[in-house]
C-alpha cells in the first residue's frame, strides 16, 4: 500500500443527550453532506462508503445515505465496539492506499437511549464473558446495577492506585480539564465547568470512578472524506492532512493474563501505537496534540503511559503537572473528549478525526494548539480493538 491518503473532508454535527436528537439516518446524512461539502466532492463521486454504527439495525447506512442519493457504489456496514468510527476509517484508508478506490467515505453515528450500555441479547454468549471472567477474579464480582463498562475501567484504576501508591484525586483532574477545553467546543454536550471538589462529589460510580468521570450516553454523527494524493491534485482539492500511520490491534493473549489495565486495551493501544511510530517516522515526543478515547478518566490516564506520552508510571505527575493540557507538553482532547463532548459509539473515531484535521487547519478556534504539524488518535472499542492514527500536515 503505497498511495499516499489525503484526508480531503470532515464533517459532524453537535452532539446531543438521548430523546433530543434527530433520528440515526437524518443525523447521518447531514454529518456526510457536511463532510463532502467540506471536501468540495459530491455523493455521486464517492466509490466506496464504510458506514458504523453499534445499536441499529444491519443496514442502517444505506438507510442513512440514501438521503444523499443512490448511487449503487457500494456501502458497508461496520461495528467494532466503541472503535467502530475509527474501523469505518481504517477501511476507507486501506481502500484509497491500495489504488482500489480514489474517493471513499466513512461515517459514524449512534442514535443511544438514556443510561449505562448494557447486553442487547441474552439468548447467546455474552462478547465480553471471557473478560468478565478475568475481571471477577482479580477484582471481585461487581454488585448488580453497577455500569457494566464502569467496572472494567474502574478495576484497572484501582489496580494502578495500588501499583503505584498514587492517589486516586488525580483521576478528577482529567474531568475539570475536559470541561475546561470543552467550553470552547460548540459540538459538545456538557461545556459547563466543574471544579475538582464537584467531580469528586458527584455520585460513586466504581472503584475510583465518580458519576463526572464517566462519559455520558450520546448521540450524534461524523464523517470524513478520504481520497488519494493523486486525486486530489487532479480535481484541485485540499491535500495538506495526510494519514501519516493507521494501525488496528486486536486482543493479545495479555489481556487475559490477569493484568487489568491490559484488559481494557493497555497492550493494545502499545502494539498499535507503536506500528504508526514505525509507519509514519514521528515519534510520541514530537506529538503537540492528541484526541485519546476518555471513555473513562481512568482509561485515559493509562492511555497516556500506553502511547509512550509519558514514561510508564508518570501518569500522575504528568497530570498534576499540567502536561496534557495548554501550555503543557501535550494537549490532550482539546475537544473536551468523550467525557464532556459526548460518546455516540459509532460516530466518536471520527468526530476525534475531524478535531485533529481542524488542529492541522488551523481552524480549531478558541480549541486551537498553537503550530501543530502532527496529530494522534486514539479509539478504543472492549471485545476488543484499537485504531491508533497519525494525522499529518504536508505541502499541498
């Protein structure tokens, strides 16, 4: 795969609580209208489309893209956990590097219902057994009615309080951060500031894990437009964001080996991040500006250790000490993150797309990062996959 993908287009519209959105395929099409328009390409130019989301019936994208038109190229229908954005992006990219389309769209959107996420079906095997299982056994059987989710990444922040004789406040400290970015974000859900006493009073949830520190059921849609170098140049789109590395890991045997933090994707996000440090020639030190999957305060302070953001065991100070923030070494979700901007599993990996080509614009706003020329993506999907992507800013 050798053809260079340009990152032509990226569209979303503003997230938004259960029962106050438009439906799936009304917030769908305007978040891929959104996207082309942005790109300066119409729906009949697009070869191939990679449509996720998780809750919604099995062709929700055509449901959703036949507002745009029907074209007969062809739509396929992705779900890959809370990752699936970032899949519907992986393949869109994969499609263009390997000359196989020059024009593709990926599009995510969830439309959730109030509450915690929980099993669909219970007539088969649960996805997220064998985990459970390793979950029960290293940190004890969680009450009932306590957030599914919440108990795996609650277990892994307390399994590194104890490693690490850290104190647990410092996970707060990531929740008044992304509401602070998110106060600049007319995308986001909560923009509203929180103090570090009002997280930490918010009601007990699990382990660490206090109600501010969960991301909220949402809904909403992106999209992006990827096409090739080639095409671009020669119908005079924008060519300056460019995919510099993409890489999607599945479960290795560590993840059930006991270890917590490597159950809710640790190793993962290592061996991905590492194939586009490899792929793309930048390095977690030359990284100003990340969007990393903060579907809890806990994940993503391990997330920064997973990236090599900071060394393993620095979280902490490079919390207390400002790094992931302006005027720090990285600025982490300046978005305000699936905390404060809203988590609609299927549109997240591309909304976190779509924030770090506006940081390669230079259009970001009051979110901007002064000079970035790279940018990081994390998305992180239980059951389990991760897409790690570098985003970079070329001469067109």
């Amino acid at each position: 795969m050798t053809e260079r993908v340009v990152v032509a287009g990226v569209g979303m519209i503003p997230f938004s609580k259960p029962g106050r959105s438009e439906s799936y395929d009304v917030m769908g099409a305007e978040a891929a209208r959104r996207a082309l328009a942005d790109a300066g390409v119409g729906y009949a130019a697009v070869q191939q489309s990679y449509v996720g989301y998780v809750y919604g019936d099995s062709t929700s994208g055509q449901r959703a893209l036949y507002h745009l038109g029907r074209s007969q190229a062809p739509i396929l229908n992705v779900n890959n956990n809370c990752s699936t954005g970032s899949s519907a992006l992986w393949l869109a990219r994969q499609a263009v590097a390997s000359g196989t389309a020059d024009v593709v769209l990926a599009l995510g959107f969830e439309q959730m219902t109030p509450g915690a996420l929980s099993a669909v079906y219970a007539d088969r095997p649960d996805v997220l057994g064998a985990f459970a299982e390793v979950r029960d056994e290293v940190a004890g059987v969680p009450d009932p009615g306590v957030p599914m989710a919440a108990t795996y990444f609650g277990a892994a922040g307390a399994e590194y309080v104890r490693k690490h004789g850290i104190d647990p406040e410092v996970f707060a400290h990531i929740t008044v951060k992304s509401r602070r970015h998110a106060a600049a974000n007319p995308y986001a859900v909560f923009r509203a500031p929180l103090t570090l006493d009002e997280v930490l009073g918010s009601p007990h949830v699990y382990g660490p894990l206090t109600r501010f520190q969960c991301c909220p059921p949402t809904c909403g849609a992106a999209a992006a437009v990827v096409v090739s170098d080639g095409y671009a140049k020669a119908h005079g789109l924008r060519s300056d964001v460019v995919v510099a590395g993409q890489a999607l890991t599945t479960d290795p045997p560590s993840t059930f080996e006991g270890d917590l933090a490597n159950l809710v994707g640790y190793d993962m996000a290592v061996a991905a991040s590492r194939q586009v440090y490899e792929q793309s020639g930048i390095g977690p030190e030359d990284v100003r500006v990340a969007e990393l999957h903060d579907c809890f305060t806990t994940n993503e302070f391990l997330t920064y250790e997973a990236l090599g953001l900071t060394p393993e065991g620095t979280a902490e100070k490079f919390v207390l000490d400002g790094d992931n923030t302006y005027g720090g070494r990285v600025v982490t979700n300046p978005s305000g993150g699936l905390i404060s901007k809203g988590h609609p599993l299927g549109a997240t990996g591309l909304a976190q797309c779509a924030e770090l080509v506006w940081q390669l614009r230079g259009r970001a706003e009051g979110r901007q990062v002064d000079g970035v020329d790279v940018a990081l993506q994390h998305n992180l999907g239980l059951g389990g996959a991760c897409v790690v992507t570098m985003y970079q800013k070329v001469d067109a």
